[in-house]
C-alpha cells in the first residue's frame, strides 16, 4: 500500500486546490475529488530547473502506461500542468514552468536547535 507516502494536499495545498479548480471547469468532476487523495510518491527527478513534477503512484520509468491511459493538460493561470490518467487514477502530475511551489512540511519543521542551546519551560 502507499499509505506510508504523504497526501499531496498535505505537502503542497495550494497545487491541490487549483488542481482541483482547473479539473471541475474541465468537467473532470471525478477526477477533481480523487486529486484531493493523491500521495506524493516521488519527485520527476529530470534534473531539469523548470520541472516540478511529481509521481503519484508507482510505475517503472520510461515505460508506456499502457491500456487505460490518458494525458490530460490543464489550463493554468501560471506555467504548464498536465496529468497522466490511467483507469480514472492520477499517476503522475507534470509541472513545468511556474513558480516554486512551497512545501507545507517545509514551513511547519521546527527551526534546528543550536549546539549548547536549552530549551525553555
């Protein structure tokens, strides 16, 4: 199972939300509530500075999807985002060229402690 990887909505709400949004005014209503229970598997891992593209689901790289798949670009104020679908299930979300987007779990980690440092009551 992949419960042990984070909700997307957790790690980058705003991404969900307009996901979301960009899905209900495609008319992609079944899609736009599943997007709210997507897990972060894993990062693009390209290397390239523009992609921000993360993996929702398993899947050996570079290989097709196969039966069942389709590609789904959306129309976003900022950059590109497309979805790869297959059987009603987002596997991957492509972000390209857009602003960096800000991890929740980033902002919530405690700020490291100084060496010496006590801690007060």
């Amino acid at each position: 199972m992949e419960q042990h990887h984070p909700l997307v909505r957790d790690v980058f709400p705003d991404l969900v939300t307009e996901l979301a949004t960009l899905l209900e005014g495609a008319g992609e209503h079944d899609l736009a509530i599943g997007v709210r229970d997507v897990r972060l598997v894993g990062e693009c891992g390209c290397g390239d500075d523009l992609c921000q593209s993360i993996r929702t689901a398993d899947h050996p790289r570079g290989q097709p999807y196969g039966a069942g798949h389709r590609c789904l670009p959306l129309s976003p104020a900022d950059g590109m985002l497309t979805l790869d679908v297959v059987d009603g299930r987002i596997m991957y979300i492509e972000v390209l060229d857009r602003p960096p987007m800000l991890e929740r779990a980033a902002e919530a980690a405690p700020a490291p402690r100084r060496p010496g440092a006590t801690e007060r009551p």
